[in-house]
C-alpha cells in the first residue's frame, strides 16, 4: 500500500514539473500573424552585437544566422529585409524595410535609439502593427540588483559581480573594478554594444541602402523558408534576456520616446499586398504545417512560384 502511494506521489510530481521544462521553448505563444517568422528577440540581440548598420543588415539576411524567415510576397522564398536609417539629435530610428512588389514596401519593425542628458541610452525594437499587432514592443531586461556579500563569509563560493567589461570578481574580496556593477552575467549593457558605440562616435555615417526590389546584394540568396516550429525552435533562447510583446497581462513594456516613434509613423510604409494576403488567410499556411490546430485546414499557398531565386542578381527600375 505505502509503495502504490509513492508510486502516485511521484507520478503526481513528474506531472507537475512537465509543463516547466516544456515551456522553456514555448513560453511566447505564436501570435498567428507573418511575424511569427521574424523574431524580434532575436532581431534585437543580432542588432546590439552588429559593429555597424551594415553588417547588422547583411547578418540579418545571411542564410546561415537563420533569423529572416519572412516571406511576405509569398513565393515561399525569404524576402530581403533592408535598414533604412533616421535620425534627429541623439535619437535614431532603423526602420526595417521588405520591398514586397516593385511598387510597394511594407515595414516590419522599427529599432529606436535614445541616448539622455546623462548618456544613458534606451533600446528597443517595435514590431509593425500589420505584422505583429498593435504594440508589440520589446527591450532587453533591466539589470538586476548588485549583490550585497556577507563580509565574514568564508565559505567556497563567495558572491560574485560582473563589472561593465564584463569580468566576473569575487565580491566578498577588494578589487579595483566597480563595486557598483549588478550581480549576474547575463546584464545586456546597452551603452557598450558595439553598435551603439558606433551609432555615437564621430566616425559614424548614416547607412542608406542602395537596394530595391529585384536588386540586393550579392551575398543575398533567396533561401527557402523554414516551417515555424523549426524556426522558433533555433531561436527560443534569445528570450531569456529581453521582454516585453504585447502591452497587458503582465507586461508593461510601453514605447520610452513616443516623440521619436511618432515621427517615424509620419513615414511608415505599408503594401496593399501584404494587407490583401492577411486578408485572404493567405500567411496561415506556413504556420499550419508547423503547428496544425483540430480541425483545421492549411491554407493554399497559390503564389509559390511567382518568382525565382534568381532575383537576387535581377535588376529592374527603382
């Protein structure tokens, strides 16, 4: 008897801890819109470890980083997402661009850089509302609190600081780094990402992409796009150090420069195509093979071979 209540016991407690580890990979649930095939977590991290804009740009769309799985004209190809700069004082705006038809653009997400009085800078990255919903916005975590050790402690694993160079000390013990740094080793240190170092120095220069539809670069190649399941499967992790999505239900993420995000809504590009599409349904099926709900039947991708790969060396009119 004592041993079938055991057995239940831990039965009962291998249930429980289940839903835990499983929600490692799917804690963010798929908002059923074409960003679910943009991750912006990890847009964000690529972005803050990019030296320049250009190489932001190229990794962004380079097969082997894995992050664009957009594909918005529906060719089942990954469209090239361009990055247009925008700036004014000490606040800068990169506005990531898919040119979906020669004549139409749509924005996919807008990166908004904000430096204050004290040099303090302000991240974060917002996702189109035609792409994402409305609100949608992410930025790394905060820092966490710095630790406050124990003097008299003598045990084998003192508390430990990660200073702004990001060497770990030992913080029971004087050293001549900041004693001020937080207490862990995963703090995104916004002022010191290579990018925004760049962004703020004398030898920036404003980035404005030659590119346009039916021209890209030579390092581009129209890939094929992944199934969404495998996608969020290679890019989960990035979620551990940002936050935010959609305002309410725990999230208080809200846009910081208001000032600077209106300004750029004077400019924002939209495509009648990509609206058309959504409209019809029509981006439901690369989600449906992923992750099929009952009852449901995947939608007919009827645009599969409207173009070719070969559009990354065709040029055309701007």
């Amino acid at each position: 008897m004592n041993k079938s209540l055991f057995s239940l016991l831990v039965l009962a407690l291998g249930l429980l801890y289940v839903p835990v580890f499983s929600q490692t990979e799917d804690d963010t649930p798929l908002l059923g819109l074409p960003g679910d095939n943009l991750d912006l977590y990890a847009v964000l991290d690529l972005f803050q470890k990019s030296k320049t804009i250009e190489d932001f740009e190229k990794s962004l769309n380079e097969e082997k980083t894995g992050i664009n799985n957009l594909d918005l004209n529906l060719d089942n190809k990954v469209d090239f997402i361009k990055v247009e700069t925008k700036q004014k004082d000490e606040s800068f705006t990169f506005i990531l661009r898919v040119d979906v038809t020669e004549k139409e653009t749509q924005d996919v997400a807008v990166i908004l850089v904000d430096r204050d009085k004290d040099k303090k800078v302000t991240l974060q990255i917002v996702g189109d509302k035609d792409l994402y919903g409305k609100d949608y916005v992410i930025e790394p975590k905060p820092a966490a609190p710095a630790a406050t050790p124990n003097p008299a402690y003598t045990g084998a694993q003192p508390a430990t600081t990660t200073n702004a160079a990001g060497t770990v000390t030992e913080a029971s013990k004087t050293t001549t780094t900041s004693t001020t740094a937080p207490a862990t080793t995963t703090v995104v240190v916004v002022e010191s990402a290579p990018v925004i170092q760049y962004v703020y120095s004398p030898v920036y220069v404003p980035y404005h992409p030659p590119y346009y539809y039916g021209f890209y670069p030579p390092y581009f190649v129209a890939f094929t796009c992944v199934a969404v399941s495998a996608y969020r499967h290679h890019h989960y992790y990035h979620h551990a150090y940002y936050h935010g999505g959609h305002y309410g239900g725990g999230n208080t993420v809200v846009i910081h420069n208001t000032n600077n995000f209106n300004n750029y809504n004077n400019s924002r590009r939209t495509s009648n195509t990509v609206n058309h599409n959504m409209a019809k349904g029509s981006y439901n099926a690369n989600r449906a093979v992923a992750t099929p709900a009952k009852g449901v039947t995947p939608a007919t991708n009827a645009s599969t071979t409207k173009k070719s790969a070969t559009r990354s060396t065709r040029r055309g009119r701007k």
